[in-house]
C-alpha cells in the first residue's frame, strides 16, 4: 500500500472492486437457455452496459497499480503487486476483444482474478522485496514478461472455458447455451493468444540474456529453466496443431500443462524467495 495517499489509494481500489463485482454480476447467467442463437437485444444491452463499466473499473485499477509499484527509491516489483499489473492486462485484452467478438462471458473467467489480487494487496502486506531504480531496457524487460504472462494466462482461462463447451456438446441431451461463447470463436482466440504470448515469452527471454547481468547469479536460474521449459511445451502444441491438427480437449492439457510451468516457473519462486526466505 502506498504510504503517501493510503485514504486515497484504499478509496479508489473499494470503488475498483466494487465496478468489478457489479460486471460480474451483469455477466452471471440468470438461467441456462434452452437453445443456441443469436443474441437478443436484452442480451445486446447488458454487454454494452458490462464493458463500460469494465472499461471504468480498469482506469480505477491502473491508478491503483500506479500508486504501488512506483515510490520515490524505484519500481517495487513484490508478488502481489505484480499480480495486480497481469490481472490488469488480462481484463484489457478481453475488454478489447468484447468490443469486436462476442466473448463477454470471459469476464466470468477473469474478473474474479482481479477482485481476488486487487482485494489481497489491500489486506495482506506485500512480501519482502526491495525497490528497483530500473533502466530503460530492464523495464522493457519486465513489462514483455508481464505482457507474455498476461496473454498466456487468458488463453489458459479460454482453455478452461473450451473444455467447459466441449464437454457440454459430448453430453447427450445438452446444446451449447447462449452464455458462453461459441466454441469455434474461443478456438480462434485460445490459438491467436497462444500465438501472441509465445512470442512475447520469446521476447521476454531474449531480453533477460540481453539486460541482466549474470542472470544466474541472481537467484532465477531454476526460473530460466522452467519458463524455457514452459517455452518448449507451448511450441510443441503449436507445431503439433499446424502439422497434426491437434485441438478440443488436446489444446486444453497442453496450454495448461505449459501454464502451470509458467506458474511454477515465476510465481512460485517469487513467493519462496519473498515469502519464505524473505529476500
């Protein structure tokens, strides 16, 4: 929490949480619907309401992350800060997605991340972690990284939700309902975020080797190892898919197996060294 302006800071991540939980709301299925087909106008209406009122949450929760991460000594870049910055981006990237494709049902995915993160880092005081004054290409660095994580992190959700549908089309007696997204659209979009974060991973990995001093001296080698692990599994789907034509329940064991690597790769050894050996 910000030590300068904390009535301001806490105010602010209240009402966040507060436009979050109502968007949530307004996306909850009220009834499953006995039938597929095009939206209705009620329909129409409630996701123009959702992604405005999304669109103000997110200003809400950059100001918030604004006021954690830079203090006057550098970045401070603790666990649950961080967290705060990739629910940022998840929620923006589907927020853009809604207003061109009809995925809003989404935000049932990845608004609960961002009132569960942005709820913790108002409560829970952030584990130990030094302030960075950073340069400009250690902060490019760290903002490719975030970026990778943020679109990998959506296309696990978007796997999750692909498995959810299909199931639901191999349940005899059962239709795709009308609040969940097409299955052929979350297959488009689970592949172009796959796509997408790969290539920022790529970055991201690249510019660590290129920025950082000694990258194994400074506690991240089992990091390097694990996210060029998670680097290998989300290439191997993807070469898979293109030359096998690999996808349904296929694509969700492999985006969440290279997920979770990703998860272990970073968040885990974020949270021993700032939580249990308290570097």
């Amino acid at each position: 929490m910000p030590e300068s302006t904390p009535g301001l800071y806490i105010m602010t991540s209240l009402a966040t949480f507060l436009l979050y939980g109502y968007a949530l709301r307004l996306q909850w299925p009220k009834q499953v619907p006995t039938s597929s087909g095009p939206p209705n106008s009620a329909t129409t209406q409630t996701e123009r309401t959702t992604r405005w009122v999304v669109l103000v949450a997110l200003l809400g929760h950059a100001f918030t992350c604004h006021q954690i991460l830079f203090a006057d000594e550098g970045v401070r870049l603790s666990l649950l800060y961080v967290a705060n910055i990739v629910a940022l981006i998840i929620t923006l990237v589907v927020l853009v997605a809604a207003f061109r494709l009809p995925v809003a049902r989404l935000f049932l995915l990845v608004i609960p991340i961002s009132l569960v993160v942005l709820l913790l880092s108002i409560l829970i005081e952030p584990g130990v972690t030094a302030a960075h004054a950073l340069t400009g290409p250690l902060l490019a660095h760290i903002l490719i990284s975030l970026a990778a994580y943020s679109a990998l992190m959506l296309a696990a959700c978007q796997s999750v939700l692909l498995a959810i549908l299909d199931k639901r089309l191999k349940t005899p007696g059962k239709q795709t309902s009308q609040w969940m997204p097409p299955l052929e659209t979350m297959e488009q979009l689970l592949v172009a975020m796959l796509w997408i974060g790969l290539t920022l991973l790529t970055a991201s990995i690249i510019s660590g080797f290129l920025f950082l001093d000694d990258m194994f001296a400074q506690n991240v080698s089992h990091h390097i190892v694990i996210t060029s692990l998670s680097w290998l599994v989300y290439a191997f789907f993807l070469t898979g898919r293109y030359a096998f034509g690999w996808r349904g329940l296929t694509a969700v064991r492999w985006t969440l197996v290279a997920f979770a690597l990703l998860v272990v790769g970073y968040l885990g050894s974020k949270f021993v060294l700032e939580y249990i050996l308290q570097r």
